[in-house]
C-alpha cells in the first residue's frame, strides 16, 4: 500500500497487482475488526461492487482510489 501512496504522490505509474491485492485483501477482511481497533486503518471507502481487487483493498483500508 505504501507504493500505492507513494506513486500517486509523486505522480508515477499507481498500478498494483490484482493477485496480490486479493491475497491481501483475503487475510484482512476476517481482521476487520482488529485493524481498525489498531488505530493504523482508516474507516472504510465505499467503493462499487463492480469495482476492480485493487481498489477494494485500498478502499478497506481507508484509501480513495
């Protein structure tokens, strides 16, 4: 995720791999609960259903994407 925020700060390419998200994304959903309590996650973005792996994941964690 810090790639992410990175490149789009300093305006490169933002592309994550969508497998990897999903892997990501797979082991964080179930620790919603714990990440949030951490203080590191912000609030969930809502996002479309349609929406593409990457931008769920950045999404649950608290990004705009």
């Amino acid at each position: 995720m810090h790639t992410w925020d990175l490149a789009r700060a300093t305006g490169q390419d933002e592309h994550l791999d969508p497998a990897k998200c999903a892997q990501l994304l797979d082991g964080m959903l179930p620790l919603d609960d714990v990440l949030r309590a951490s203080g590191q996650y912000q609030p969930r973005v809502e996002v479309p259903e349609s929406a593409d792996v990457p931008s769920r994941l950045l999404a649950f964690i608290g990004r705009k994407p």
